[in-house]
C-alpha cells in the first residue's frame, strides 16, 4: 500500500547529491521544513531530463518565495544522481536525492518496475507536499504521463 496524505514519511537513509555526497535520515531532511518532494523514474531519461527537472529549475524561485524548498528524488545511485545534476546545471538549492538500492520508494509504496524496459525497480513519477515530515498532498501520475507533478501543477496547488 503506498503512503498516503497524512502519513508521515518513513525515517531512513538516503544520499544528497550535491557537490559532495552526503548521507542524511528523512527525519532530519524533512524536519521544520515545508518541502515539494518529486520522484523521477530515472536521471538522463529524456522526460526526466527534458521536462520534469527543466520545470522545477525554472520554477525554483517561485518555490523558495512561498517558503519551500525543493527535492528531486531518483532510484539511481549518488554518483549518477550527482553527474545529472551538473549535467542539467541544478541549483544546488534544488535537493537531488539518491535513492540508490530503492529502499525508500519500497517504504513508501511508490516504486515501479521497470524490468521490461531493462531498468529494474524505479520510482513511480511522482509529487508530494510535505509539512515536517508529514504528507499534505500527493499527485501520483498515471503510466507515461507528466502532469499532476510538474512544478506548473504543484504550484498552482500549494
């Protein structure tokens, strides 16, 4: 069963993805803090790539005026995580979160297999607003679509 609004998110381990590679618990990240977290179902893939991340960079400032701060989360290891984020010139305001064994999309009940397509366990497209460690709102897309998680989408809804 996946998480629902709510329900507060699991504590585990996870890698920021930054300049430097550093683990941190959900608790900590999450705690006294107003966040959009968005889950790609893969870093370099071209709607991830070409769309999904585009729009929350583009949208980062729009965000952070209403007091939130944005998290990208992919079942890709630190490393790869880390290149994409270079790679899409991420503001380093903008969390990218690496999931890499996909324990906690399993937590969370949002993973996806993508076996048939020679990707294994990824994360479902997803978006949630969350308040302190606890699910506001969450926007599941549905298979091959891209638009009740986009930046546009969740700010026109916080």
């Amino acid at each position: 069963m996946s998480i629902q609004i709510g329900d507060s998110l699991p504590n585990l381990e996870i890698h920021l993805a930054g300049d430097t590679i550093e683990r941190i618990d959900t608790a900590t990240l999450f705690a006294d803090k107003r966040a959009i977290l968005f889950a790609v179902p893969g870093a370099f893939t071209p709607t991830c790539s070409n769309k999904h991340l585009p729009g929350y960079i583009k949208h980062l400032d729009d965000f952070r005026s209403r007091g939130l701060q944005v998290m990208c989360l992919a079942v890709n290891d630190a490393y790869v995580l880390q290149a994409w984020a270079r790679n899409q010139q991420t503001p380093a305001e903008l969390l990218m979160l690496a999931d890499g064994n996909g324990k906690f999309t399993r937590s969370l009940g949002l993973e996806l297999d993508g076996s048939a397509y020679g990707m294994g366990l990824r994360a479902r497209r997803f978006a949630m607003y969350v308040e302190n460690g606890i699910v506001r709102q969450l926007h599941l897309e549905a298979p091959g679509e891209l638009r009740v998680s986009t930046a546009e989408a969740m700010l026109a809804v916080i």
